[in-house]
C-alpha cells in the first residue's frame, strides 16, 4: 500500500511540466506573503500619519515583476483599459480637491490595483493545480482556526489568537485578532492563526467553499471549509456563501443519485444537528447576531447602516463632486463625521463614492468585474467575489485583503491558445460530471 502510494504521488509530479515548476514557486511564494505572513511588515510614519506596509506590498511587485520579465504573466489589455480609466478619474479628483485629504492613499491604491493588470498564464491542468493548491492551503488555514478556537477552552495563552506579545510593535500589522464570542467570555473568535481577524479566515473559506463547488467540482472541501466558516463567528463569509453556494450546492447534491436520495433525510435530521450541536458549536451567538444591525456598538451596524448615513450626506454634494468625488481620504473624514458611541466602518463601494464619485466607482467595479471573471471563466463567481468584495469587505485600499482577494480570483488565467478549448466553469445549476483531479 505504501509503495504504490509512493509511486501514485511520484506519477502525479512526473505529469507535471518541468516548465511550471518555477511559475509554481513563485505562486507558492505569493501565497506565503498574502496568506501566512499578513500580520507582519513595517509601520512607517508618513507625513505625520502611520502607514502600515505588509511583507506583500513588498513581495508582489517583486514577484510580479519576475512573472513578467520571465514571460509567465502578460498584461491583459481588457483590464489596463479600464484601470487606465479609473486611475484618471483618481488624478482629476485628487487636483480638484486640492491634493485630497490623503494622496498617499491615491497612489497606494494605484499600486496595489497595477498588480491585478498582469496574470499569470497557465495552461489548463497548471490552472486546477492553481486552485487546488489554493484549496489545500484555505483547508489547512480553516483547519488551524478549528483546533485554535477548540484548544483554548482548556489553554488559551494570548499569542494563540494575537502576535503582539510575541512580535515587536514596529513589525506587528493586526486587526480585531482578539475578538470575543461575548463580551466578558474570554473565548474568542477563530482567525486561522495567521490572519488579521475572525473575517478573514471566514472570507477565505467562503470564496474558496466556491471554487472547489464550481472549478475543482470537488466537494471534499465542504466540511473542513464549513468548520473553519462557523467557528469565526463572523457573518460575512456565511452571507457570501448562503447566497452565492448553498442552493447551488443542493441542487448540485439532489442530481447526484448516490446523494439524492439521502438529500431529503438530510434535510429533514438538520433540526436535530442543529439542537445536538447549539450549545457546543455557540450556534446562538448567530441568532443574536441578527439583530446588531440596529445596535451602534455592534460591526453589523458599523458595516452597513453607517456607509448609508456617509451617501446620505454625501449625496448633498455638488453635481461634479457626485461625479469624481471628494478625493482619496475623504471617506476617513465623512466617517468621522457619522462616528456614535460605537465604531463605523466604510466598505468598499461608500468608499469608492466618496472618495472618487460615480465615475470612479461605475469604473473600478466593472475592472474588478472584468479581472475576475477572466480568471474564474464564470459569471456566477466573477459576481460573487464582486458582491464580496464591494458589500461585504472593506479592504479596498489594505494590501492584506486586495492581494489575498487578487491570489483567489484575480491572479491567473488560461493561456489564450485554451480559452477558446478548455471547459469553462459549468452554468450555475448543473451538476459536475465527476470530480477534478
């Protein structure tokens, strides 16, 4: 058993072009910088404000350059188009708000989005490499999360869900990373160990949960990418998934004849799971969830009431201002503006309206669109991390989230001689005739 194991995994390297190893190295190194080492990089004072710069602001422009020189990654014109367009619209606002309230985020997000302009060419069975290793990596992240928040009801020291006690101030980059279920409970919320919050590691499973559903068609991932979503705690991974995977997931099981017809048992024994599972799993903390949305204090309330105050009142604006908006910064300001006894919270598409207007918002979201749609060839997916990335995140101008949302959906593509030939993705409820291997 062990030999022809052996020779099956030596089979599957020797199927491997020797071509791609290097091209899978670096991808190797990208992942390492936008996945494992987020929390880690420099906090520099720039002009007075404190910038932090993560170990992949650094690494990506070193990688991508060397994708390009190498030929392994070319520009896509369809996205420079657009990008060209978009960082237009940020000059011109930037000049008519006199400099903005914070150019270096001007051309921080003009660098950041340069990276997205030049995907990685692979070739069809190098691009299910891709995601499978992408799908092995989100499981192994999820899985960590799993036995982090398991392991600290009997051990909980502090460096298990934060660095700061163990990496100096001047090179610790963290979010919320100690987040407690409840306040006062002391039991916190899973963030993989490596990521920057709770959020994270629930976002990285939702949107990888998609791609073994609807690229690799592999559902093994299901349970250890489900785990790794609920033991965050955090609604935003759930949402993207309970719109965008779960109906499709059914279906997709209700065509199978070997789950087809344990489908309807399984469905009916869901009630009972859940009754088994409440008190250990803190399934309740999910219904109390539902109701932050009216709590000022809660992230829910932070998330989406206060970007709809921010367009309320930016919505009172002059007609060129709507157009081109306020000018990089600018949406620091109006948060300011609206901030309660609680926290705000500016996600993606208040952000891009305040800070560049219509214009820039109409603009950035059909190259973000357009990005992701070459590189998951579906529709259903390019909408689905859209919907992610512009509603339910609110990385757009952190490095950590946009290069970690870029390595998922935006990072390589087919060659041109097989996008024409290779399979795309399957239309949205068709059930994959076997698994990908």
């Amino acid at each position: 058993m062990t030999n022809a194991y052996a020779a099956t995994r030596q089979q599957g390297r020797t199927d491997r072009p020797a071509k791609d190893e290097p091209i899978f190295t670096r991808i190797k190194a990208q992942i390492v910088g936008a996945i494992f080492l987020q929390r880690i990089g420099a906090n520099v004072s720039v002009g007075g404000n404190l910038f932090p710069f993560p170990v992949s602001l650094f690494l990506t422009p070193l990688l991508t350059l060397w994708n390009i020189l190498t030929g392994a990654a070319q520009l896509s014109m369809p996205r420079f188009a657009l990008y060209t367009g978009f960082v237009a619209i940020m000059m011109f606002s930037t000049i008519l708000n006199s400099g903005g309230h914070s150019t270096p985020s001007m051309f921080l997000v003009a660098g950041i989005y340069a990276m997205f302009l030049f995907p990685i060419q692979l070739e069809d069975k190098a691009y299910i490499r891709f995601f499978r290793l992408l799908a092995n990596v989100a499981t192994f992240v999820c899985l960590l999360g799993v036995v982090q928040y398991a392991i600290q009801y009997v051990w909980s020291p502090e460096w298990l869900f934060s660095w700061r006690t163990v990496v100096p101030k001047s090179f610790l980059i963290e979010y919320n990373t100690l987040n407690e279920t409840r306040y006062g409970s002391h039991i916190f919320k899973a963030n993989g160990f490596f990521l920057m919050e709770a959020s994270f590691q629930s976002q990285l499973a939702s949107r990888v949960l998609l791609i073994c559903i609807f690229i690799l068609k592999d559902f093994r991932y299901t349970i250890p990418l489900g785990i790794g979503m609920l033991t965050t705690y955090s609604g935003t991974g759930i949402i993207l998934f309970a719109i965008f995977g779960l109906v499709p997931l059914l279906f997709i099981f209700a065509q199978r004849s070997r789950f087809g017809a344990l489908l309807p048992i399984g469905l009916l024994l869901m009630p009972l799971a859940i009754a088994l599972l409440w008190n250990t799993l803190n399934l309740g903390l999910f219904v109390e969830r539902l109701g932050e949305i009216s709590n000022p204090r809660s992230s829910a309330y932070a998330r989406f009431v206060t970007s709809q105050i921010m367009l309320d009142i930016f919505s009172n604006s002059n007609l060129l201002k709507l157009l081109v908006g306020a000018g990089p910064g600018a949406s620091e300001v109006y948060s300011q503006g609206v901030y309660t006894t609680g926290e705000t919270f500016a996600s993606t598409w208040i952000k891009l309206i305040l800070e560049y207007g219509l214009l820039g918002f109409s603009l950035f979201l059909v190259f973000f669109f357009t990005c992701v749609r070459e590189t998951l060839r579906s529709n259903w997916l390019a909408l689905a991390f859209t919907f992610h990335f512009f509603f339910l995140d609110g990385g757009f101008a952190a490095p950590q989230q946009a290069f970690m949302t870029m390595l998922l959906g935006a990072y390589v593509c087919l060659k041109a001689s097989n996008a024409n030939g290779a399979p795309s993705a399957p239309p949205l409820f068709q059930a994959p005739l076997g698994r990908r291997t």
